[in-house]
C-alpha cells in the first residue's frame, strides 16, 4: 500500500520497536517508558494503540495473534511488514539528511523581547535557565537509568543530541544575560 502523508513520530518509534521483534501495544508502550523515550515522542498507551491500528490500516504492519493472560484484556501481537520497513527507512532516510524547521515558540519569544524591560528579560531568562538545568538533569538520570536497565548505547544517541542542545541553549542564554546586564547588549 502506498502512504500519502509521513509516518507519525509514534508510528516512527512503534515500527523501530516491531523490527526488533513483533510486540502487542502495551509491551511497546513498556518498552518505550523503559528506554525514557518519551523524551522525544509523547507516549500514552491509548494514543499507541491508535497509531498502531493505523499502520496495520495502511498495511504497515500485521496483527499475528490475540492471547489473553488471566483476567487481563486481550492483547493483538503486531508484526512488521515489508511495507513497514520500507517506510520506516524512507521516513528516517527522510529526517536524517533533510533539515525541517520546526517553528519552535522560542526563538518569536526572542523576536519580541525587546518589547520588555531589560530586567524582566533577565529574571525570565533567567528562570529559563533554571528549568533548562532541570531538563538536563532529568535527562542524565533518564539515560543513566535506561543504561542500568540494560537499554543499548546505540538506542540512546538522542539524548546526547538533546543534551549536547540543552547545554548549548543554557550556554547562549547566559551569554545574552550577562551581555544585556552588562550592556554590551543595548536595550
């Protein structure tokens, strides 16, 4: 089957999880808070399986069996398709090598700022600061934990992508603080 509009960010990660092995919703959904993956795509186990169901819709992937464990609900093992493969190397071939801008609120906030007085953009950048060091933090611990869960160094070069950024962030918002403090920045 042909796919009119790219995979999702969670199709991308629930056909990633099914080339590893067939796998049913709720194990992916496992798999992916095991790894801390909800960093980089928002994971709820309804909205995975919805994602699911449209790859199988789009011929992606196939349902391999239905098992119930106990009382629990029945659970649909989901296997990935040629098709899937295909599209999930196109889609990644697609975001590896071609930059998107992705609007990000950040930098219009920028763009307006000097709408502000200097001191209310230091003590709010300043607070950004704050919850930037948060993120890192979180994300250290994050990928600490997932290592000691065993989760493969390969599986994690995200995260040092998005701390390499945060750091970056925190380094480029000091400097416009201290510039704008200083005055070497005239507002």
């Amino acid at each position: 089957m042909t796919r009119n509009t790219p995979l999702t960010p969670l199709g991308i990660s629930a056909l990633g999880l099914l080339v590893e092995r067939p796998m049913h919703p709720y194990e992916m959904y496992q798999v992916l808070m095991q790894r801390h993956e909800d960093r980089i795509v928002k994971v709820r186990p309804g909205t995975l399986y919805h994602a699911v169901g449209r790859l199988a819709a789009d011929g992606l992937v196939e349902p391999l069996g239905t098992e119930r464990d106990g009382n629990r609900p029945e659970r649909t093992t989901y296997a990935i398709l040629p098709a899937g493969r295909d599209a999930l190397k196109s889609r990644v071939e697609d975001l590896l090598s071609t930059p998107v801008n992705e609007y990000p609120c950040f930098p219009q906030a920028l763009d307006a700022a000097n709408n502000l007085p200097a001191a209310a953009v230091i003590g709010l950048m300043e607070q950004r600061l704050d919850h930037l060091q948060a993120q890192v933090t979180a994300l250290e611990t994050g990928v600490a934990q997932a290592a000691a869960n065993g989760v493969e160094p390969r599986l994690l070069i995200d995260a040092d992508y998005q701390q390499t950024l945060l750091n970056a962030e925190i380094k480029w918002v000091g400097q416009l603080c201290s510039d704008i403090a200083s005055g070497a920045l005239p507002w």
